[in-house]
C-alpha cells in the first residue's frame, strides 16, 4: 500500500496473532498500527489515529517493533474534547510513520522512551509520564495538560481544550511541522491484449 488513513480500534482488547510479538498483540490498537506498518511499501505513509496510550505507555516494546519498520515523522496530541460528539472523552494522538527499506537505519523523531515532566495541579507540584516527543515538541499538544478524577478515585492526565480556539484551525497549524519526502513509486501499465488473452483463458 502507499498510504494507510485509519482511526484504530482503543482498548486494552488483546489479538491472538502469532504473526507479531506479544508487546504488540496484547492492546488491539498497537496490533492494529503493526498490521498498518505491514501492509505499506517502503516510502509508503500511515496515518493513523490511536489512543495516547500507544505513546505514553512506560513499556517500550511496541513502539520499538513499530521502529524496526517505520520512521514516526510526526504527531499531534487531541485534546479530550476531539470525539465528544461520539460520547466519548480520551487524549488521543495522530501518529505520522513512513516506512524504511528493510535494513536500513531508523531516521525518524525519537519517541521510544517516556519522560517525567512537572505540572502544577490540585495545589501541589507533582509530575507525569509523557512521551519524549510530545515534551520535545509542545506545540504539537492542541490543549492545557491537567488532571481528572477517573471513575475509580485516581488522578491521571488529561488534555484539555483551550478556551475559545478552533480545533480544526489547530491542527491545520500543528501538521505544517510535519515534514517528509514522500516519492510516488513507478508502476507498469499493463498490456490490454494481454490481460483481456489471460482472462480468456482462465
């Protein structure tokens, strides 16, 4: 394929698929992301929207596997407010890969490891798990990080939307940072005659 667009599956829904590694299998949306990176021929992009937690888990396993095939050129960070009018509330991140010849070296931005960053909240300085490319880069993040209450009495980090400002206008800004060459690859033009004579005899 030259270009995967898709809004993947969330959840922490394991895929039984001995294709791919464990790290990868165990949440539907990383597995998802692997079959996409699968699926591209080298130059091909992904595009692809996923839960933050493909980015923020302290695990490294599943974005080193994506590494091993593609080069993350970029992402944006939605504030909690990008899918609401489909009920629901969750960070999620559009995430920008273009696969590598096999063999060759990652030249991507770097976005494996999670880095602690401060944040003032609830009258008290603590800190929180973000991805390095997102504390390298916060422009890319559309909102205000802070805190909210889960159903369970935890406090996680959220993102929430800046007051008065256009989503869309946002991430109009936010991907003219994303750079990348992307070449058309050289595809033969079959021979009518000779398709229409193959046909026949099939």
């Amino acid at each position: 394929m030259d270009l995967v667009i898709g809004n993947v599956p969330f959840g922490n829904l394991a895929v039984a698929d001995r294709a791919y590694p464990g790290s990868v299998t165990k949440a539907i949306h990383n597995y998802f992301i692997a079959k996409s990176l699968t699926a591209l021929r080298p130059g091909g992009i992904a595009c692809l929207i996923t839960s933050s937690g493909t980015m923020d888990a302290l695990s490294t396993e599943a974005r080193a596997y994506f590494m091993k095939q593609a080069d993350l050129i970029g992402a944006v960070r939605l504030p909690n407010t990008a899918f609401q009018g489909t009920g629901t509330s969750v960070v999620s991140d559009i995430l920008v890969f273009q696969k590598r010849e096999p063999g060759t070296p990652y030249k991507g931005e770097a976005f494996l490891e999670v880095g602690k960053k401060p944040w003032e909240g609830a009258n008290r300085w603590g800190s929180y798990d973000q991805n390095e490319y997102f504390v390298k880069h916060p422009e890319m993040v559309l909102g205000e990080l802070t805190t909210e209450s889960t159903q369970y009495g935890r406090e996680e980090l959220t993102v929430a939307p800046i007051e008065g400002a256009n989503l869309a206008d946002q991430l109009a800004e936010a991907v003219q940072h994303i750079e990348g060459q992307y070449t058309e690859v050289e595809v033969e033009t079959p021979d009518i005659a000779d398709a229409e004579n193959e046909k026949h005899i099939l």
